[in-house]
C-alpha cells in the first residue's frame, strides 16, 4: 500500500514538475532519453523528479 501512494505522488509531482517548469522538465527528458539509450535501464518518476529539480 505504502509503495502504491509513493509511486502516485511520484507521479503527480512529475505531472506538476513538466507543467511548472517546462524548460527545465524538457531538459530531464532529453538527459533520461539519453541515458536509458546508453544504460539500458528504465528512469522512474522519482529520478525525474530529482533531475529536473537540479537543473
């Protein structure tokens, strides 16, 4: 239950991250784009999250 309500912040907080902060959300995607290509390894939401804030 408790990983449920975590993944479902996780991805409202993505949801509002991509709408606030565009430029920034934009940026992340293309980095995660990029480095699932090269590591073969899915980003979650968090990651996102964690990235886009730091740029």
């Amino acid at each position: 239950m408790e990983d449920e309500v975590e993944n479902s912040f996780d991805r409202v907080m993505a949801e509002h991250m991509a709408q606030r902060y565009v430029a920034a959300f934009t940026c992340a995607q293309h980095v995660i784009t990029y480095v699932a290509k090269q590591t073969q390894r899915q980003v979650n939401d968090n990651e996102k999250i964690y990235l886009t804030m730091h740029l």
